[in-house]
C-alpha cells in the first residue's frame, strides 16, 4: 500500500496562493489526486485540487512512483497536514499525506 507525506510543488502557479490560503486547512481535510499525463513539463504529472481549485503538483520524485499506480486504477487522496506559513514570507505551501484508498465505500464517499 502506497503512503507517503509530501509538500506540494508548483504552489506559485496560477491562483494556487489564494486557493491554499482559502482551502489548506484542517476543516477541508482532502484533496483530489488528478493524472495530467499530457502535461508538457512532466508525463507523471498529479494536480491536487479541491473542488476544481488548484493547490500545486505532487513532486516529480513521487509521482514518478505515484502515476504508474494511478493509471493503473488505484486510487488515492490527499489529506492535510499542515500549511506552511513563515512569518518572513508572504508565500505560503501545504503538506500532505497521500493514502491509497482501498476500500470501494471510501471512494465513493469522497467522489
């Protein structure tokens, strides 16, 4: 069973600042996994979005590991950890805990 804890990438692209600020927190809880095997950059590419709004990218390392699974129809979420804020910074990042997702019911609940 695939499990790992990892800060998100790319959370300067696009709107992801206001989206973590807005959406990274405990209350919100998950976050969907979504394959971009046509992403230019990297074939392995997996956006995290909540509700079609986009946080960042799971790190190339990972997701190496990760697509494979994924396009092979396994399923997986990200939970929150926790939202990294520094006082000296105005950009802020997330991180989270992807968890495979093995039982049918689970998914459904969070499709």
């Amino acid at each position: 069973m695939f499990q790992t804890i990892v800060n998100l990438a790319g959370v300067t692209f696009r709107d992801a600042q206001e989206n973590i600020r807005r959406f990274g927190c405990k209350e919100i809880g998950s976050f969907a996994l979504v394959r971009e095997p046509e992403n230019p950059y990297d074939p392995n590419a997996i956006r995290v979005e909540v509700a079609g709004f986009f946080l960042g990218y799971i790190r190339k390392e990972i997701a190496k590991t990760l697509a494979p699974l994924m396009d092979a129809g396994r399923e997986f979420l990200a939970l929150f950890v926790r939202r990294n804020e520094s006082p000296y910074h105005e950009t802020v990042g997330l991180m989270v805990q992807i968890i495979e997702v093995t039982d049918e019911k689970m998914v459904s609940a969070w499709r």
